[in-house]
C-alpha cells in the first residue's frame, strides 16, 4: 500500500506540491483560532450541592440537611465519592462522578433526587446545585477599593461591586460565576426595642406583617380616556429610609403606631462571615471564574476590557482593575516557553541535518517534514476539539527531532542511491531510481513507526488525573509521528525528485563529519567482533545495574509547578472572631509583604456569600504574585513560614493550580491527606491529636495541622416543656420568636433600580446576649414573659463543623513535602506510624494524596508496558518471521534503560509519571535503530548479492550510521531547550520526560553501534537463510525490508 502511496505521489507530483501547501496555509489559519490553555481538560465531573439553613448549629445542619441530602445521593450510577461539609447555617455537599461521565446527565440525576428528597428537609431550606464550572476555573482575582479621602465607604464599594462590575463580568461568554467578598451588604435593620413593644402592646408578628406589605408596586390595569389607552401604575416602592421609620404597624386607640415608635431603623451592615483585604488595607475581591472548555487567555483578555469600560461608570477615587491573580501569565508564559523549545529544537535539527548532510538541498527536505507534520495535527486538534496546551504543545516539543526521521532516511538513501546512479555505465531514469530508493527503507520506517504507536498504549489506560494530563501529550505525539510518514511517503519524495538529481556534488555523498565517523565506527567495531565476551558482559552488568538501583530512585506524582504565584492557606483556632481574625490577617499580609520577591497579597478571610467553600471566619487565603528572583522557589517558601510562624496560626502553602489538583485527588488542599474515620468527634480530634504528635518526628513533612474540627462557644437555649406549658407555650412558639428576633429575619426587599437590598428584623447587638435573651419577652396566651421562666440559657461549646465522607464523619491530618525529601518516603514515614497506631474499634484510616495518583499510575504503566512490548515482538515476528530477529531488535530497550536512570540520577530527578512517559517514548525511538540495521542487512543479502559474514555487517552498518546518528542526534539534542530551565513554566513536567528519553538515546544509540551487529553476526545467519529461502520460493519479486 505504501508503496503505491509513494508511486501515485511522485505521477503526481505538482498536485502533492500543491496540496502540501494549501495544507500550510489552512493549518496556520486554524492554529490562531485554537483555544489556549495551561493543560488539558482536567475536570472531574463533580456537582456541588450549598444549603443555606441560618442560624443552625452544625449538629442540626448534619442531622437534617446533609445527611438526607448523603443518602439520597449515594447508588447513583458513576458516584466514586460523596463529601459533605456541615457548618454554622451551611452545608456544602460534593457529589463526585466518574471521569468521562457526562456532567449535565449527572446534573439531571442529581436534580431528579433532590426533588424526592425536598420533602424530608426542614421547611423554607432549598438545595440548589453550583454553576458549572472548571477545576482551573479560577481565572482571576481582582481587587476593588477606595482611595482615602474619597467619601466612599466599604459598603459603598461592595454595592459597586454587586451590581455593576458582577453583573457587567457575568454577561461575558465564558464567565461560570463571580464571587465577590469583603465590604459591607447594605442591609435595611429594623432593631426592635423589647420594652417599647411591651408598652405599646405590639406583637413581633404585627411586626413582620406591615414590613412584608411594605415598599410594593401593583398593576392597575388599563383604562380608556381622550382616545388612548392608559397604563395604570399603583406606585407602593420606596427607598426612603424615612418612610420605612413611618411605616404604621398597628392602631391603638384609634391612634397609628409608627415603626419608629417601637424600633430602630438605620442601614446596616449584613452580618459578615468573610472579609477581605489587598496589602494590608481593607478591599472587596471578586474571584472570576470560567465555565469548562473557555479559552482562559481569550476570556481574560475580554475581562479586562470589561474592567477597562467600567472604569469611567465608577465614582471618583474607586478602583476595580487591581489585579492579584492572573491565570493568564501563567498559560502566557507557558505557551510562550514551551513555542520557544519548538523554535530553539527546529535551529537544532536544522544544524545537525547539515552537519551530517553538508547539503543545503538535503537538509531543506528533511526540514518540511516540521511544518506540514506539526500543522496536520492542529488540524487534528480542531477536528477533536483540543486545545493548544503545555501537554499538547509538549507532546510536540519531545517529537520535534523525530518528526525529520522518516523524512531524513528516505533523502539519505534516495540521495546515496542518486549518486550510485549517476556512477553507474547505464543509469536508470531518475523517477525510478527516486521511487525504488523511497520503497527500499519504506518498510521498515513503517514498522518503526507502528512500534511508536504501539509503546504509547499504557499512556491512554491511566485514569484519573495522570491519565488527563499525558493522553494529550499522546494524541499530538502519535498524530504527529503519523503525519511525518504520511510527509515522507508523499512529499518527500516528490521535493527530491525535483532538488536533488541536477545537484553538482552528487557523487560526493558523505561529509567529513560522516567519513570520520565511519572510521571510528569500523575500529569499534573490529574490536567489539573481537571481544564479544567482553563488550556482552559490560553492557549486560550495566543493564543489571541501571535495573537494580531503579528501586532506589525518589518517587514523585508530578514536578511541582512554578506558577509566579501562592497560596497560603492559614488558619486561627476556630471560635476567634472575625475581627480578630481579620486583625490577624492584616499582620500577616503585612510580614509577607517584607519579603523581598512579594509584588503584591491579597486576603480572603472567611467565606463569601456565594462560595462552595465552607471555611469558618477562623480560616484565611492569601494569594502572593511573585517577582522573579536570584533565590530559589524552596529559600522563598522558607521565608515565607519563617515570618508567619510568629503569628498563632497553622499554615499550609501551596499554589493556586498545584492546590487545585491536590483538592481533587484527597478532597482536600493538601499533598498528604491522612484521614481519620468515625462517628464520635471527641474521639476523632484525640486520636489526630496524637497521630500529629508522632509525624512531626517525620524528615521533609511540613505543614503538617490538623483539620479545624474543634468545639467552639454556643449559648444553647433548653426549652423546658412542663415550665413552657404552664404559660400556654409551646416549644415552636418560643423557637420561633427566637429565630426571627436573635437570628434575624428577611421580611421584605426594597428594590432600588437593578439594586435590591434585604428589609432584616434583627435584634441589638445590647439584646443578643445571654443575659438579654433570658429577658427576651416571648408572647404567650397569659401576656409577655421572660423566655428565662421556661427555658434555660446556658454558655457551652460544640463543633464549629462536621465532615463526612461517604457516609461517614472523619478528620484529616494535612502535611506537605518539603520539596527536597523524597515524597516516597515520606510516605512510608506515615505509614509506619499508622501501623504501630492503635485505633478504638469502629475507627480507621486512608492515607490519600498525589503520591496515591503515582502508584497507582506505576501500577498501571508497569503492567501495560508488558502488555505493550509483547504487541511490539509480535509485530516485528510478523514481519521478520524470526524471535531471534525479533529480540535482536528489541534488545536496543535494556540499553536505553541504562542512560534513562543514569540521567535521572545526575539531574536529580525523581522517579515520576512523567519520567516514565519518557521511557515508553524511549522504547519506540531505540527500536526504531534496530530495525533500521536489522532490516539493512537483510535487504544487503535479498537485493544486492551479498552473503552473510562479517564484511556484509559491516557494509551495513556503516551505510546505517548516517540515517541512525542523524535520526538520534536529532531526536536527543532537539530535547536539549527542555532540559535548560528545569524550573521554567511550562517545562515542568517536560523536563524530566526530556532528562529520561536524552539519556536514554546516548545509551542507547552508542551501545546499538556495536551491540546490534555482533548479535546479528553471532545469532542471525539462520533466521537470515530462512528468510532466503523464503524468498526463493515465492512467485513474487522480493520487497525491500
């Protein structure tokens, strides 16, 4: 089939031209258009379920919110998992699905339990599911302030920030949800006065009855007058506060009673459980998140134009375009690394195409097979709908230098055989001589190629997240691979029958370079046919070696990132107050903004309204935007805790991304998440307590805290039901009052233009304390009385928030590495402390966090690598009908594997999921070798008169050391780029993989040199006279191998 493909290509010569440009010219059009982003899809279907139930404590929110909503949600098809978080008036529960599942069919099967479960919930609580939106969905964080002397106020700047930079930012395509903190909520109080509404006689439901009335507009209908028809408009709203004040609540003695007359009316601020601030000032931050599958660079660009338009709308001295985290930067300079490594390994390949070639013409073909491969893959991309990513541009990078072999071993051998032509008494003609040279190494580029696909297989069975960062690097380095065969099959030969047959020094086909090369290649290999024992012991101990200390090599899940950015999380003891641990924050801000690499902070303290994130006012984020430094990211971590550690906190940092990722795989922001489970909470806090005693004794475990689940002051209100029923009372009645007087109620809205602002009956702050609820007067058949003659009122404490996870309570112990201690050890660290642990019965442990992503990622690779040599040797039986053959070939992969880990060793690179890609990448290209030589000496025995002996070995291996040097020289140094600037964006997880398949290639390329020509000469003589005599008998001409 291949061979007709070159056949029909070269009768067809100017329309293959003239498609490979067409081609050129539509990729390039196609690749503006592609969305951009920092790594592939790695949403893991989840939905999130937020219920607001105000003023219950987390027992009540466990007990009758979340634990309905827990069991209703579990049994669905495709659940792996089911959080929940029960706090202060919250509850958050996360329903996690199967990756592939389809997120709106688990909306849907979600909406329809939620709907059976509705009944079994309190009255007036409501589930409702969060937006859609992208595990990278945070894109930015913007800060919004006045300047001093402004005249505007923080509730001023919130009311900006809710209705017109949210509303403004929400109407662009893309944007999932804003989510705004800090600032004051405008509330319209009303404070009733207990002693003025017993004097007066007024009931709270009098109260609540004349505000729900209150502020209204109604239609009129239509009525008919001078010819036209008039619209009728009852105008009831108002804004006024004075007009609330004199709102009539009742009449006595035929007199009205005013609002004012029996509470006081003011603006107020919402109560607050989150705040914010940006370098040490107070500030509103909204977090700007995308929907899943938003080109984030595209949508940035359109957030900031947005920002930049709604500056002229925004009063004098305010502020909405203070930028404190940017995906964005991050993708740019990214993209921007990763376009450099392209460009920087093109100028590679170029030079040492020319350096074995000495050939402008030559090196130019070679050189097409770039472009047209790279731009058939974008096609690809767009017809899958892929974007242009670190991964996918990576995928790229590391088959840069391949992309040129096929390509580099059709012109070489197409150029050799032109110059035997023109040397030989009766040349053929020159389209012949093109399309017999192109069919000669036609089959075994084929087969090269198939292996490359077939080494990638374990790349597309991981799951999880590994498996959704690596298929991506995959499909562009298959797709790649596979459009540089289609390149060398079609194109390239054409362009050389055109370039190539009128050259002058045709005759003179080997460089200097290559002719040096040949001669060293002989002496090596006049000693290593000499010493066969030797040169099989040495390569045979260095493979057992390499093997043996494989083992000993630090493990890691993924390199970290190097975003420009933290994230640190820091946590008080829960049950401080928002003010004070506001007060707390601002130090903080203040310390890390002393150190030097600091270009700005922003806090968030708490949580804001619309967030699926349950942290208590106890619990803050800081987000810190980097300056390049001389220092390295590990000294300025160190600074960093260094100064927070004066501060009573427990800090956990990390990076925005980096974060993201360790949340989904543990569920919580961590990179070691050993979790505790049971049902007494006591219990659980004890047995962590001790646990975290004994890990902090653990070399390269940092961060390490315990998850804020402590118990917090309550003042917990008893009703007593015979007391109660002596005043005609029953325990809702009192409830009740309670709730809508202490707790607050919302008992109307005033809508004010788009603006809307909630009408709270609250009492004072002076009545909303233990001494004033036990004087609260409750409303009974006999008259008001004290609520303290029914009901006791005692100050206790209880947990500030419950955890649960598949259906049970559990704690977490959170830790980091260090990023100098080997993440595998540490690992085995906790465990055996774990082991040695005893646990009261009913009580276990998971130990959970991205070092599980790597074994398990092991596990897999381990087992399919097997899976995938196995096809390899079965494929290359089918074609050289020899396991000699066959094994000769592949025996180029131990030999790779030397250079692999000796790479590992002196870069100081663990052993991670992505240097394992670098090996199964590394076991296509060191076969590729093998079959380029084994293939040689065949077609040197079938087609050219040679016999078998060590003068034909030799021929061919010296006729294949151009194509194979060139073919390795430009896949290795090409990866050069990716391993300067290890910590560079965008090279991070590129870099080991280029560390494992350079090191690899040198192994693996000089060892082939000789290896594979003495085992050929001392093994292959009888495969080889099967494959004659073969030959012999078959009716057909022999093809080339």
């Amino acid at each position: 089939m291949f061979n007709v493909l070159v056949n029909t290509s070269l009768r067809n010569r100017l329309f293959v031209l003239a498609a490979a440009v067409l081609l050129v010219v539509y990729g390039s059009f196609v690749l503006k258009g592609l969305p951009v982003d920092v790594f592939p899809d790695l949403n893991k279907p989840t939905v999130t379920l937020m219920t607001e139930a105000e003023g219950l404590a987390p027992e009540e929110v466990e007990q009758l919110v979340t634990f309905p909503l827990e069991t209703s949600m579990n049994g669905m098809p495709g659940i792996t998992r089911v959080r929940s978080v029960s706090g202060v008036g919250l509850s958050i529960v996360f329903v996690e699905f199967d990756w592939g599942t389809d997120i709106y069919r688990n909306r849907q099967q979600v909406a329809e339990r939620l709907a059976i479960v509705q009944g079994q919930l309190p009255p007036n609580v409501r589930p409702q599911m969060g937006p859609i939106s992208s595990i990278m969905g945070e894109i930015m964080l913007l800060a919004m302030s006045a300047e001093p002397g402004s005249g505007v106020g923080p509730m001023e700047v919130r009311e900006l920030a809710d209705w017109v930079v949210r509303p403004r930012l929400l109407a662009i395509p893309g944007v999932s949800q804003v989510i705004p903190i800090g600032g004051e909520i405008r509330q319209y109080r009303i404070a009733p006065d207990p002693a003025r509404l017993h004097d007066l006689e007024i009931t709270t439901d009098q109260l609540v009855n004349a505000l729900r009335q209150f502020s209204a507009n109604t239609g009129g209908g239509f009525i008919d007058q001078h010819s036209e028809e008039y619209l009728i408009r009852n105008i009831g709203r108002t804004t006024r506060l004075e007009d609330l004040r004199t709102l009539v609540v009742a009449y006595k003695a035929g007199q009205p009673i005013h609002l004012r007359q029996v509470a006081d009316v003011d603006f107020a601020a919402r109560v607050k459980r989150g705040d914010a601030g940006v370098d040490g000032k107070p500030a509103v931050i909204l977090s700007v998140q995308k929907q899943p599958g938003s080109d984030t660079t595209r949508l940035t660009a359109d957030v900031e134009k947005a920002l930049a338009d709604l500056a002229q709308f925004l009063p004098k001295g305010v502020k909405a375009n203070e930028i404190l985290f940017k995906q964005a930067n991050f993708i740019d300079t990214s993209i921007h690394n990763v376009m450099t490594v392209l460009q920087e390994a093109v100028v590679v390949v170029a030079v040492i195409l020319f350096l074995f070639l000495l050939n402008v013409r030559t090196t130019l073909i070679s050189l097409t097979a770039i472009p047209i491969s790279i731009l058939i893959t974008v096609l690809v991309f767009k017809a899958f709908g892929m974007s242009i990513n670190t991964m996918t541009l990576g995928g790229l990078a590391i088959a840069i230098g391949e992309l040129v072999d096929d390509a580099v071993v059709d012109v070489e051998n197409i150029y050799r055989r032109l110059g035997e032509n023109r040397r030989a008494g009766n040349p053929r003609p020159i389209l012949e001589v093109v399309a017999a040279a192109s069919q000669e190494v036609r089959s075994g580029i084929v087969y090269a190629t198939i292996i490359i696909i077939l080494v990638f297989v374990p790349l597309f069975a991981l799951s999880g997240i590994e498996g959704r960062l690596f298929a991506p690097l995959g499909v562009a380095y298959i797709v790649s691979i596979l459009a540089s065969l289609l390149t060398a099959i079609t194109v390239t030969p054409v362009l050389s029958y055109y370039l190539l047959p009128k050259l002058k020094r045709l005759d003179e086909h080997d460089s200097r370079l290559v002719r040096r090369l040949k001669a060293g290649n002989a002496r090596l290999l006049g000693w290593a046919f000499a010493n066969p024992g030797t040169l099989f012991a040495v390569v045979g101990s260095a493979v057992v070696i390499a093997a043996a200390t494989v083992p000993s090599l630090p493990r890691a899940f993924l390199p970290p990132f190097n975003e420009g950015t933290l994230t640190i999380s820091m946590a008080l003891n829960p049950g401080i107050s928002l003010a004070e641990s506001n007060r707390v924050g601002l130090a903080a801000e203040k310390l890390i903004m002393q150190v030097p690499e600091v270009a700005s902070v922003g806090r968030r303290t708490g949580r804001a309204e619309l967030d699926e994130h349950a942290e208590g006012v106890h619990s803050s984020e800081i987000d810190v935007d980097l300056m390049p430094s001389a220092r390295s990211r590990a000294e300025v971590l160190a600074d960093v805790r260094a100064r927070l550690a004066a501060l009573p906190v427990s800090v956990n940092i990390g990076q925005p991304i980096s974060h993201r990722l360790d949340h989904m795989l543990s569920g919580v922001r961590a990179q070691i998440a050993l979790k505790i489970y049971g049902e007494d909470l006591d219990t659980l806090r004890s047995l962590a307590g001790q646990l975290q005693q004994t890990l902090t004794a653990i070399p390269g475990l940092v961060d390490l805290q315990i998850e804020k689940q402590v118990r917090i002051p309550q003042v917990q209100v008893v009703i007593d039901y015979e007391r109660a029923s002596l005043y005609g009372v029953t325990p809702a009645m009192a409830t009740d009052a309670l709730e809508s007087l202490s707790n607050g109620r919302v008992v109307s809205e005033i809508v004010d233009g788009t603006r809307r602002f909630d009408v709270v009956l609250r009492l004072s702050d002076e009545d909303r304390t233990t001494s004033g609820l036990a004087n609260l007067l409750v409303e009974t058949p006999a008259g008001r009385v004290p609520l303290s003659l029914f009901a006791t009122i005692e100050e206790t404490d209880g947990p500030n928030q419950i955890l649960r996870e598949n259906g049970k309570r559990r704690i977490v112990i959170l830790g980091n590495s260090d990023g100098k201690t080997d993440m595998a050890r540490i690992v085995a660290g906790i465990r055996d402390v774990v082991g040695r642990s005893s646990l009261p019965p009913g009580y276990f442990t998971s130990l959970e966090g991205t070092f599980q992503a790597q074994e398990e990622a092991s596990k897999t690779i381990a087992v399919l690598s097997m899976v995938s040599l196995a096809m390899i040797f079965l494929v290359l039986y089918s074609r050289y009908r020899s396991a000699v053959l066959t094994l000769i070939i592949m025996g180029n992969v131990p030999l790779a594997l030397i250079g692999s880990v000796a790479a590992l060793w002196i870069a100081g690179q663990p052993l991670s999921v992505a240097s394992m890609i670098g090996f199964i990448t590394l076991t296509g290209i060191s076969a590729r070798n093998g079959i380029l030589k084994v293939s040689h000496y065949i077609n040197l025995v079938l087609h050219e008169g040679e016999s078998f002996g060590r003068a034909m070995v030799i021929r061919g291996s010296q006729e294949r050391l151009t194509p194979v040097l060139m073919t390795a020289l430009s896949a290795g140094v090409a990866l050069v780029p990716l391993m300067i600037g290890a910590d560079a964006p965008g090279k991070e997880i590129l870099h080991p993989v280029a560390v494992t398949i350079f090191g690899g290639l040198v192994s693996a390329t000089l060892l082939d040199t000789l290896l594979t020509p003495v085992l050929f000469l001392r093994l292959g003589e009888k495969p080889l006279r099967h494959l004659v005599d073969a030959q012999a008998g078959s009716p057909r001409p022999a093809e080339a191998y």
